[in-house]
C-alpha cells in the first residue's frame, strides 16, 4: 500500500519513541522530506492557528454521522480534543521517519483497545478527519493534499489495527485493580498500592493508564513506583493538581477498597540491561516514581552500575520519597541520591547536572512535568549527551498525564 511511509513487513517493534528528542515544534521540515509529508505538515501548518476549530467540527462531524461512536468518549471532549491535535502533530513530525512513527502508532493501537475501538471504527475516524480538515486548509487543499491525507491515513490506522490485533491474543484490554493501601504523604501527594485481578506484566520504568469509577472513560498516565514485584502489587505516585479530576479522585476520595481499571503498561523509559554504563537519572515531583521503580530493577538484578539521582522540588515537603531513597542509597554503594531544591539551591533540577559529572560513560533518565523534561534535555545536550542517549517518556502524553 503507497503512502509516505511502508512499514516493513509485519510491523516489527521498531526504535522507540520515548527514547528520541523530538524536533521543535513548529519548525517546517522539508529537507529530504517526501512530497506527502511535505503536503501534511502544511497542512497541519495551515490550521495550528484555529487548531481547536479544527477538532471541535472533527468531533462534530463524528458525532452527527456516526452518533454510535459518541459512547467511547468522556463526557467532557476538553482533554481529548487536545490528544487529537497532539497526535496529529507527531505523526506529521515523524511521516518520514518509520521506526519512530511506527511505534508510535503501535503504542496508541493497543492503547485504545481499552476505549471499546475497533477495526471498523477507524474509517469513520478518517472519513471525519479529512473533512475537518478540508474545510480549514482551504487555502491550499487540493486533490493531490486529499490523496495525501488518504494515503497517510490509511496506512498509519492499519498499524494501528495490526497492533490492536497483536495484543488481542496476548493480554485484556483492561484490567481491574482494587486498592489495598492509600497513604497521603503530603497534603496533594498519595501513594497507592493496587491489587490487580490477574497478573499485570510491566517493567521498571513505564507507566499505567487508569479510569476512576467517578469520571467513566477518563483515563490518566501513572508511572510505577516500584518494580515488579512477586505478591504481584503495583505501586503508583498520585500529585493532585487544580481542577484535576482524575488526580483529585485518587488523592482524596479514593480509599482502600476501591477499584479502578489499568489499561496496557506503556512507555519505554526502561534500564537496558545489556549495557554496563551508569545511569543519570532526573526525577522531579512525582516522577521520581519510575526512577525510584529502576533503581530497584537494578538492585534486584544483582547490578553494581553507578546510579546518580537528582531529585527535584520546590521545597524540602515536597520531597515526599526522599527517605526512601536514602534508605536505598545506604544498601547499595553504587547509587548516590541528591536533593534539589529550588528555593534553596536557586537553580532548575536540569542545571544542578552541570556541577557534576563527566557523564560520559552514563545514560539518562528523565522524569516530571513536560517543562522539565524539554529544559533537561536542552541541559544534557549542553553537557554533550547525544541524543540516543536520552530517554524519557512522551511529552505528549504528559501533558494531561497527572489530571
């Protein structure tokens, strides 16, 4: 099937999307791009002006010709309209780049099998696409931008649906996980412990979807807090923010008892264990939750690979976790642990890096809120860190992540 790009054969696991740096935002490529790519990032060019009319007629025109799809989504279309943009946004970014690309979209396959998609939901989708689409790049739509549009799409929902199917056959699409354990640890910061009802295979470093009782269809991105462990328990770091419904609801009306529903692990911010270099990890607020996860990876594998552990806060009470990592750092010699503070220290979590160092033989991690994750990666680059050797979870999903 022609398209800007052609997956190989079968659609093998490919690089990884977390792992890379992506391009700046709103930078036109167009060097040794494909006439494709060319035609959809100028169209996404043309209407990221009027982006929210764009989505909103999207989700107008799905809903008035397909008003038996409106049932998979939440209630309030505010957070979901914002992931659509996004989404598109990173495909154009990626058209021309397979493996990232392919990942990408193997990702959100499999992810939405937890929303009810199907196969035969994907045309509609697309058919609904191309007419929000046509109607605000008016200005340079065309028949050859449309084929453009229709041969992208066609084969970026067949990943999708391959990927969906893969998974079928290998794991629920969601699963149910009563909480056995809620500690508040400040007042806007819970732990909680889940039991799922059957196993939930994971790996230190990636992070969970999860849907609240209370807001149906409204799922939200948690990191583990710890690594898989043989009673089978997950551990999850909630912050509760301003008009978050989900966080809110896990942070002070959730109790023991309780049950939410998980969707597929996902993320691939995970310790390679086929290396032997150090680890540099940044963790601010409740991302310190996935490192603290692979520093226990590390410890149960028996490995002596040097850890350093910059955890950031604005003030020492936000340092919710610090003892327990002290506790770690006290049993294993290799792993050194130092808390930021920003009102002390007067410096980002990202420069704290440059007074240390060479980090020439590590690799780094990266964990916390979208604005740290852009200004580490800009830091590490400074201290000469390429980029293969950053890793980190999708901004894009972290921007509703703790909601």
């Amino acid at each position: 099937m022609p398209g800007p790009f052609v997956p190989p054969a079968g659609h093998p696991a490919p690089g990884t999307f977390e792992q890379r740096v992506p391009p700046q935002r709103g930078v036109h490529q167009t060097q040794g791009a494909s006439p494709d790519a060319i035609r959809i990032r100028g169209t996404m060019a043309e209407v990221g002006p009027i982006a929210d009319k764009v989505t909103s007629y999207f989700y107008a025109l799905l809903f008035v010709r397909h008003p038996e799809l409106r049932s998979l989504f939440p209630a309030a279309m505010d957070t979901q309209r914002d992931r659509l943009l996004k989404a598109l946004l990173t495909a154009a970014e990626h058209i021309d780049n397979t493996p990232v690309l392919v990942e990408y979209l193997q990702n959100l396959g499999r992810g939405h099998r937890k929303y009810g998609t199907r196969a035969e939901h994907y045309p509609a989708v697309g058919e609904c696409l191309i007419g929000a689409l046509s109607r605000y790049a008016s200005g340079i739509w065309d028949p050859e931008t449309e084929a453009a549009w229709v041969r992208a799409y066609t084969t970026m929902s067949q990943v999708m649906i391959d990927a969906a199917a893969t998974a079928e056959l290998r794991a629920p699409a969601w699963w149910h996980a009563e909480i056995v354990a809620h500690e508040l640890r400040t007042a806007d910061v819970a732990v909680l412990t889940l039991r799922p009802d059957q196993p939930y295979p994971f790996l230190a470093g990636q992070y969970t979807s999860l849907e609240t009782a209370w807001w149906p269809r409204v799922w939200r991105h948690y990191s583990f807090a710890s690594a898989p462990r043989s009673d089978g328990l997950l551990t999850l770091h909630v912050k509760a923010v301003p008009a978050g419904w989900v966080s809110n609801s896990l942070v002070h009306r959730t109790r023991p008892g309780d049950v939410v529903r998980l969707g597929p692990p996902g993320g691939s911010m995970t310790v390679d264990h086929t290396r032997d270099n150090g680890l540099l990890c940044l963790g601010g607020g409740t991302g310190i939750a996935p490192i603290k996860a692979m520093v226990e990876d590390i410890a149960e594998r028996g490995m002596r690979r040097p850890v350093e552990v910059f955890y950031g806060s604005r003030t020492d009470h936000d340092l919710y976790d610090i003892d327990n990592l002290l506790r770690l750092q006290q049993i294993h010699p290799w792993l050194a642990v130092r808390a930021v503070v920003d009102q002390q220290a007067h410096l980002q979590l990202p420069d704290a890096i440059r007074g240390y160092g060479p980090w020439i033989e590590y690799d780094a991690y990266l964990s916390g809120p979208p604005g740290m994750i852009r200004n580490g990666i800009t830091a590490l680059r400074d201290v000469g860190f390429p980029a293969h050797r950053i890793r980190h979870d999708s901004v894009e999903e972290l921007v509703v992540a703790g909601d």
